[in-house]
C-alpha cells in the first residue's frame, strides 16, 4: 500500500495561501445548512435509538429503495434486494476486489484512471492494463484488441474498472454509441465490468447519461455515491449488483466492518425524503459549470500552444498536458522544497493516475472547489515568483487551445 498522490497534497492545499486545484472536494457550502441541521435534530429526536443502534451489513431497507429511485435517473431498473450500501463508493470497489480478484489477475482501466481505484487493485496484487481513451471516452476496438492480446499471452483478466461519465481524472465521457461496444467486448471475453458513477448527476447539459448497467444488469456491477451530489462527511455509498455477487458483497461487508452506520444512512434518507433534492443538483450543476468555465477561459489564456486539455460537460476535472519534457511532479514538493506550492498552487501529477510510469507531462485540475477568481489566480504563472522558485508552469503563456 502507497499514498495517494491526492491524499499526499491535503496538508499543503488545505493552507489559506493555496489555490488548490488538487483534490476533487465537493463545495458543501451550497447546501441549505438550516434545512440539514433540522433534519438531522429530527432523525435524533424521532428515530434516535434506531439510527444509533447496530444495523445490517447491507444497509437499511428504505434507503436502499430510495437509491433504486436514484439511479432510475440514469435508466437503471433495480430492486433494493440488490444493493449493498458501503462507506461510500471506495468501500465497494474495495469488496469488489476482495471477492474477485487473486494475485497476478489483470484489471483492465482507462488511461488514465481514478488514482485510489490502483491502490485498492495494489493491495490486492491484481495487475492493472490499461487502455487507451480519447474525448469521447474508453476506445472499444483498442478495449478488444487488449482482451484478444492478454487471452493469447494466458494472463487472466478479471474485470474492466471504468469511470465512464465526466471520469476522473480526464473528464471525458464514454459516447453513448460506444457504451454498448464495450459491454459487448467483456462480455464474449467473460470478463465482469465494474462502473463506477460518482459523477453522473452533475452534468452540465441535458439529462444525466444512460449508465451501463441500465443495459446490461447482468454484466454489470455498478457504484454509486452520495459524497458528490449531497455530503461527502456522511461517506454513504453502494452497489448494485447481481443476486450471487450482492450476497458475497455483504459477507464481505460484515467481516471488513460489521455494520454501516446506521445515523448517517438515516439522515440521508431523510433528507432525500423531506427536502427538495433535485433542485440541490441543479444549483449543483451551476455552481460547478461557473467553474469549468472559468478554469477553461483561464487555461485558453495563459497555457502555451502546445499544450492541450479535456473540455469536460460535467463532474469535477480538467486534464491539462504540457509540453514534452516538463516534469510535473518534479513541480510540487520535494525533499520540502516546494516549487508549484512556492507559487502558491497545488495540482496532481498525471504519474499518479497511472499503473505504467506514464503521465510525467500531464497532471489533473479539480475546479469543484475554489471560486471562479481562484481558479484564474491559479491557473495563471506567477509574475513574482519567490526567490530560487520556479512557477507553477514554467512556461510562458501563449495563445491555448483545447484538446
């Protein structure tokens, strides 16, 4: 087990002085803090010694009905007899694994994927392949042409692990013409795909995204998440997933913690119950549009003309590659000599998102965070950067263009 490149940052980026572009926090400020404070004093006062009692390691019924209602959003007909909750959506990919995966098994990813989702694959001594993406998300021929490779080599490939819309850390979304593409390659290939969907209710433009799993439940486990849409300290989250793999997931879940608790699945429930939750998502939706907004207006005009970004249409990132022979993490602190975080900025290298040593140019912004004339103060080079310190970027700005 290793640090997370995120987690790694979290003391510098916390300091007033630093524009933090690093870790993807939701901004929670926006929510209706009368409006949670009385929920929660009504879940005590009415429900106390349920919700501060033991539960079951699969959650509590109500709420896992009202997740079902959650994910109709995105097309999914699920029952509550299917869905485990978990301390959020990293508990259950790390019940996934536990379940699935033995030493030397391959999971496949996007390059570049979600950093923790390696370290869960690590501690499980499971081998991540990654496959490549581009602005419309994973590629599915490349996505069969690595599965027929890894058959022929003998190498056992258990699950493809996918962010599929607004991913992090690239932002990009997987097209709907390719959805179906994908499923259909894991499936002739028996190979188990795990989505993960944290971000699938902040989009930006039109209705959320068909999730994967609305098409194919039966090759499908899907993760979801509250941290994102409501409150991350309740770290509430779950799967959905088949009736064989949802019985395991709960022995599992019984042996790593014995029982969820039972107060914050309560309080989320009853705030989804009582107040005006969509409406939450949409004042959401905006804030976090202002924000990439102005991160993209930021980088379109101060990056150099070599370098190129994702335009994401929801979610929380941009991912930024500078020109080649940049190093970016070389950027940030070391041997507590700080570069990016003498300019005052803090960002994570693009190494980190990756299982193969690639990334040394590359790096993921959050603009979920910060206000719109931090992000600008951030993204732009310091003009009087501190003694012996280099800039955030090291470049000097030209015309930019997306990529």
């Amino acid at each position: 087990m290793v640090a997370s490149e995120v987690r790694a940052l979290f003391a510098v980026a916390s300091r007033p002085e630093i524009v933090s572009l690093a870790g993807g926090m939701p901004d929670v400020s926006a929510l209706p803090m009368d409006a949670v404070a009385q929920t929660m004093s009504e879940l005590v006062l009415q429900r106390g010694p349920v919700a501060l009692q033991y539960g079951g390691a699969q959650g509590d019924p109500g709420l896992r009905e009202r997740i079902c209602g959650v994910m109709a959003m995105e097309g999914i007909d699920a029952s509550p007899d299917n869905v485990v909750v978990t301390v959020g959506s990293q508990q259950a990919l790390d019940l996934v694994a536990r379940i699935f995966l033995d030493p030397a098994d391959v999971v496949l990813t996007e390059a570049p994927t979600y950093v923790t989702a390696l370290n869960v694959f690590a501690a499980h001594q499971a081998q991540v392949v990654h496959v490549p993406m581009d602005d419309d998300g994973l590629d599915p021929q490349a996505l069969s042409e690595t599965l027929t490779r890894l058959a022929a080599a003998g190498r056992t490939v258990k699950m493809l692990y996918t962010v599929p819309t607004f991913q992090n850390p690239a932002g990009v979304t997987l097209a709907g013409e390719r959805r179906g593409l994908v499923v259909q390659a894991c499936r002739r290939a028996g190979v188990l795909v795990v989505e993960d969907n944290p971000y699938g209710l902040l989009g930006f433009d039109g209705e959320p995204m068909r999730a994967l799993r609305a098409d194919a439940p039966d090759d499908v486990v899907y993760l979801g998440s509250f941290p994102k849409t409501l409150a991350p300290g309740l770290r509430v989250g779950w799967a959905l997933a088949p009736p064989a793999v949802k019985d395991r997931l709960v022995l599992a879940a019984e042996s790593a913690m014995l029982s969820h608790s039972v107060f914050a699945q309560l309080a989320v429930d009853r705030y989804l119950a009582t107040q005006p939750w969509p409406e939450q998502l949409k004042v959401f939706r905006e804030l976090y549009r202002e924000r990439r907004d102005a991160m993209l207006s930021a980088l379109a005009a101060e990056m150099p003309e070599d370098a190129s970004w994702t335009r994401p249409a929801g979610g929380f990132f941009v991912w930024l590659r500078l020109p080649e022979g940049i190093d970016t993490r070389a950027m940030l602190p070391r041997a507590m000599l700080p570069r990016a975080v003498a300019a005052r900025v803090a960002y994570v290298p693009g190494r980190g998102f990756y299982a193969d040593g690639q990334g040394r140019n590359e790096l993921r912004l959050s603009y979920c965070f910060p206000s719109p004339a931090r992000i600008t103060q951030g993204v732009a080079p310091r003009r009087d950067p501190a003694p012996g310190a280099g800039t955030a970027g090291d470049v000097r700005p030209r015309p930019g263009r997306p990529g």
